[in-house]
C-alpha cells in the first residue's frame, strides 16, 4: 500500500506554489511590528528602506534639524503562545486554552493559535491515556498498537476539530505564498499531531505514516527558509524514531511506500528540538527521554527528566518519571 496516497492534497500545495517569492509586498504600516523572538519577515526591511514609521507628532520640530526617528511597537501578543504552553506543561489544560484562544482574538490570521490550542487537547488525552509515560513507550505492544481502549472510545472531537481548522487557515496561507513560515509551520505541527494521535490514539498506523511523511517534507520546508524555527524537528525526529522502532519486515514494505525510519536519527533530531525548540522543546525532552528509556541509555534520560522536574515541579508525569527511573538504577545496581 502507498502511503503517500493519505495526505496529497497538503503536498500539491507545497508544490504547486513552489516558484512564489520569499517574501511578501511591503504595505504601508504605520507600526513596525516585531515578533518577539520569531525572525523578522523581509517586508520589514522594505518598509525601513522605504521610511514607513510613525509621522512626528503635532507642534514636533520641523526642518533640516528634526529628528524624525523610528517608532517602533514591539508584538507583545506572543505572550499568550508563551504563557499558554507554560500552562500547558503545568497540565493547566484548561488555562492553556483559555490563553490560546487569547492569542486567536489578537492574531486571528495565525493559524498557531488554532493548532496550539489542538495541542492542549492532545496533551491531555495522552496524560489522561499515560502515554507520556516509561510504562508506554518501553512496552512494544502498546507504544507500536496504540493505548488501551477502542478507537471510538479514544476519538478526541475538541482536538479533531481544531487541528482540522489550523490545518485549513494554513493552507489557505500556503497557497498564497509557499514560503509563509507561519503557514508552514502551523502545517506541520497540525500534521505532527495528527500522526501521534492517529498512531497512539485511534490505532491507524497507515494513516498516521501517511501524516508522518507530509510532516516532514512541511518540516524539511520550514527549515529551508528559516533553520530558527527548530519546533519543526520535532515532527522529523518522531517520524523517524518511530518507524525505526518498527520491526524489520515491516520497515522493509514502508521502505517500498517511500516511508523511512531511522532510530538515530530520530533521536539526534528530537535533542536538537529538545535543546532550541520555543513551544515545544518540553514536549521534545520528555519524548527523547523515554526513548532513551528505550535504548537503553538511562543516564541520559534522568538528566532530561531532571531539568524537566525543575522547570515545571507541579507536573506530575515528569516528576513521577524521574522517581521511576531512579529507581530502576537502584535495581540494576542490586544486580551487579
């Protein structure tokens, strides 16, 4: 079965618009918007070249002296991206959502808002589920069949709802222009989410490979453009770790489907989300130390899960998991 046949209508996008230019036509803004800590769109530097700031105020002075210096109006609305995955891995789901949905009213053109807040939906049904849990990923049954219960007894309707909806308002964004790095981005953390849900939620491994290779040809997208936004790695590390935990027969007909999986790879792209990723880089570490957990390297699991504990102490999960493997050190030290 081809499993590139799931997901073609987000790669058509992708191709289709792939002579669109890097960057958008200056508008006169009379404020210079700066996204904190995203990088600067290009059509800024227009504007600067172009003198598009601020008029000077009534009765300022005139005249070859004035000085008529820039105005510039940083965007404070990331603030609620930022508070909100804080509350996330609080487990605060419910003040997350109520601060995603606070970043929608001032950006409604983001589609981040809406994907963010998909994520809060996510993140609860797989604490709910244990699924970011040593007792999940080191049991093969369950990490590569997907948590215990029917697929309809685990749908998430809030979550298939609003990753439906950033998914649209990204595409619409992508197809006016293919380099749209907030448009991309939202795609592939959309499509990530999407393929760990179908995977560990809903048992629909084919789906959830076939959403797992259009993530990470949106990933390798958004990394081409701009190498800052490193939340992307996580979409490529998962898809990679995860089929490289497949077993081998299986590997072998994905391999025919254009689907690949390589375990270290997934691992090396994970850390580099883990060390630089902006919203999900907590989300990155807990996931690349129950791998560890799984490869065998608990020395570094604990390091991840100790910087985890310290940054969030009212999560249970990270807290528990650290308990957990300190005393599975314990035990393997009994046996020597």
């Amino acid at each position: 079965m081809d499993t590139t046949s799931g997901n073609q209508k987000h790669s058509n996008i992708l191709a289709s618009n792939a002579g669109a230019p890097t960057a958008r036509t200056a508008r006169n803004r009379r404020i210079l918007r700066f996204r904190l800590k995203i990088p600067v769109n290009p059509c800024v530097a227009l504007c600067l070249a172009a003198g598009l700031w601020h008029a000077a105020p009534a009765g300022a002075q005139q005249g070859p002296t004035a000085k008529h210096d820039p105005v510039f109006e940083a965007d404070t609305s990331s603030q609620y991206l930022d508070k909100g995955f804080r509350k996330l891995y609080e487990l605060d789901f419910e003040g997350a959502r109520a601060e995603f949905q606070q970043y929608q009213k001032v950006r409604p053109d983001d589609p981040m808002g809406k994907a963010a807040e998909a994520a809060s939906h996510l993140y609860q049904q797989f604490d709910a589920k244990g699924i970011l849990s040593s007792e999940f990923f080191l049991n093969d049954q369950r990490f590569l069949g997907g948590a215990e219960g029917s697929p309809a007894q685990n749908r998430n309707v809030p979550f298939e709802d609003t990753v439906h909806q950033a998914r649209e308002m990204a595409k619409k964004r992508v197809k006016a222009n293919s380099h749209d790095i907030e448009g991309l981005l939202a795609l592939t953390i959309a499509d990530g989410m999407e393929s760990n849900y179908d995977a560990f939620i809903q048992k629909k491994q084919m789906s959830a490979l076939s959403y797992m290779k259009q993530g990470e040809a949106e990933a390798n997208a958004v990394l081409a453009i701009d190498q800052s936004s490193q939340d992307a790695y996580v979409a490529l590390g998962m898809a990679n770790y995860v089929i490289g935990c497949l077993p081998s027969y299986k590997k072998a007909f994905l391999w025919f489907g254009g689907v690949h999986g390589d375990k270290q790879k997934g691992i090396e792209l994970m850390s580099t989300a883990a060390k630089n990723g902006r919203y999900l880089g907590p989300f990155a570490k807990i996931m690349l130390a129950l791998a560890y957990e799984r490869e065998h390297q608990p020395e570094k699991s604990r390091e991840l899960l100790t910087e985890l504990s310290a940054e969030f102490p009212s999560n249970r999960i990270f807290a528990r998991e650290l308990v957990l493997s300190n005393e599975r050190q314990k035990q393997t030290c009994c046996k020597r």
